[in-house]
C-alpha cells in the first residue's frame, strides 16, 4: 500500500493469470481502496495492469 492510496501487487512469474487479477481486486475490496497496480518482473518484458475497483 503506498501513501493509503494505492496497491502495488508485485511477481515475479512467467505469465500474469486471471487468478492474479481476481486476487488484487480482492485487496482492494478489502481495503476500500480505488486503485491497484499489478506488476510482473518475472517474464522477458515487464507485464503491468492497473486495475480499478
């Protein structure tokens, strides 16, 4: 959580599942934060989604 603002949900996996999704929007919910941003390090090239609740 940056600031009670923000989620920032970090991988390092070869490829980002709905799975993934479905558990950062949970965070959010459970937070009753607005904005979350799921990043994965562990493919060739950075794979990012910012997800809104």
């Amino acid at each position: 959580m940056v600031e009670q603002s923000l989620i920032i949900e970090i991988k390092a996996i070869d490829k980002l599942h709905p799975n993934h999704v479905a558990q950062t929007l949970n965070y959010l919910a459970i937070t009753r934060l607005n904005i979350a941003l799921l990043l994965n390090f562990g493919s060739t090239s950075l794979q990012y989604k910012r997800l809104v609740r």
